[in-house]
C-alpha cells in the first residue's frame, strides 16, 4: 500500500466543552485542521474562546458560553450547536475543576463543596452533554463520545480524592456507553492524561516539578498535543472499533 494516510472529519460536527485553553483548545483546533466544524464550549474565558474561532475562521468554528456543571446550561449549550451547525457527531468532554480537598482538612463545609463542585462539572456535566447530545446522534445514524479523564482515575489521590474519584466515574461512564449506545452506533472512548503542561497543573507542577518528572520514564511532563493527537485519533474513522477504552497520556508514569 502506497497511499498516504489522513484524517478526514469533512462533515463532522464536534463540540468541545471546556476548549477556550489548554487541551480543550488544541483538540478544537486539531479537529478543525481535519476537516470538522467545532463548537468551541468556555465558562469565563470569552476572549480566549473567541480568539480560538477567529483562528479557525466563523465558518468552520463558533463559541458558546455555558457552565456545564449546570443541567440547564448543558441543555442550553447543546441546543445551541445544534441550531448553529445542525447536528452534532463528536462530543469532547473535557471542561473539569481541580482543586486541593485534604481529608485533613478541618473545614467539614469546604469538604463537601469540593465533592459537589468537582462531581457536578466532572461527572455530571459530562453526562448530561452526553445524554443530550447523543438526540442529535440517534437521528443522524450515530456519533462518537470521547472522555478526557485522568490518571488520577486509577491511581488513588492522597490531596484532590475527590477530583481522582470525578475521573474513575468518568472512566466507568464511558465503558456504560459503550455496552449500551453501540446499538444506535454511538461509540465511546477515553483519554487518561498524567501531568500536563495546563494552566490547571500549573501551580502544582511549580512547586513538584522534579518530584512529577521523576516518575515518568521519558523524563518530561506532557504537552496538550500529546493529549491532543489522542482525542483527534479517537474522532477519526481509524477508531471505529475502539468502543469503551481508555487510552493512557501519562509517559508511562502510571499503568493500570
């Protein structure tokens, strides 16, 4: 065979929560380059978000506002890509909150907020986007949802459990849609990411660094292209029958 392999996404329309920075925005945009429309999903970050469609152009991208963490936000997002680009075949879902919740902690309140903060954006969010989304997928012969959860998922947390346990019950989500929605031919795959050059690991990559970078045998810490390349390989034809794994990011600093 002689033929030059590409990735063709002409056609699809993907949307990306959480894509104004980071990894959300360098799958955005790699879709992009495959050929793909793409809703570009921000909370805050509207001149990030709209920077990212100017770079793409208007006719290929566009940014909607919603907290996903909010079940009418999530319903008002997708309603939303669909009106604009009249379908919706990929789903992204990679918005998340992080933060230090310490079982040492003395505040019992702050505790709880952490929990109910992290799981209604990390877990629910991502599944009420999917559970919307997938209408718009059953009525065009099917789709693809790809999960950005994290290493965290399977290694245990001893400062942020709460965001460890969010990524373990995204992990578990994404194996239910794919034991129950391939009837509808919608697939579902995930991404386990370590630590990646983020704005959300930054302050922990500060003041870890040699310690984080010791346990990854290539001796660095991860890129969003790294992170990227992954999803854009999960969305295209080359994956078809990938349905419920889980693809690890990490360097081989975690193995499960």
């Amino acid at each position: 065979m002689t033929d030059k392999v590409t990735i063709d996404l002409g056609g699809r329309v993907a949307l990306v929560t959480g894509a104004s920075r980071g990894i959300g925005r360098e799958t955005a945009a790699r879709l992009a380059a495959a050929g793909a429309r793409v809703a570009i999903n921000y909370q805050r970050s509207v001149t990030d978000a709209e920077s990212l469609v100017r770079e793409l152009g208007e006719e290929r991208a566009f940014a909607v506002q919603a907290d996903v963490g909010n079940p009418r936000d999530a319903e008002t997002l997708v309603d939303a890509v669909v009106a604009h680009f009249g379908r919706i075949d990929i789903v992204v879902n990679n918005a998340a909150t992080f933060d230090m919740n310490l079982f040492e902690r003395d505040d019992y309140q702050a505790w709880q907020r952490g929990w109910q903060t992290t799981f209604a954006v990390n877990v629910f969010g991502a599944a009420n986007v999917t559970y919307l989304a997938m209408r718009s997928m059953r009525a065009n012969g099917g789709g693809k949802i790809i999960n950005v959860a994290s290493r965290a998922a399977f290694r245990g947390e001893t400062e942020f459990a709460d965001y460890g346990a969010s990524k373990a019950a995204l992990v578990n989500f994404t194996r239910s849609i794919a034991r129950s929605c391939a009837k509808d031919n919608i697939v579902a795959s995930c991404v386990a990411p370590g630590f990646i050059d983020t704005d959300m690991a930054r302050e922990e990559l500060a003041a870890h660094y040699e310690d984080i970078v010791s346990q990854i045998p290539l001796r660095r810490v991860g890129t969003v292209g790294d992170v990227a390349a992954a999803i854009l390989f999960l969305a295209s034809p080359l994956a078809d029958y990938l349905n419920g794994v889980t693809i690890d990011v990490n360097g081989g600093s975690w193995f499960h």
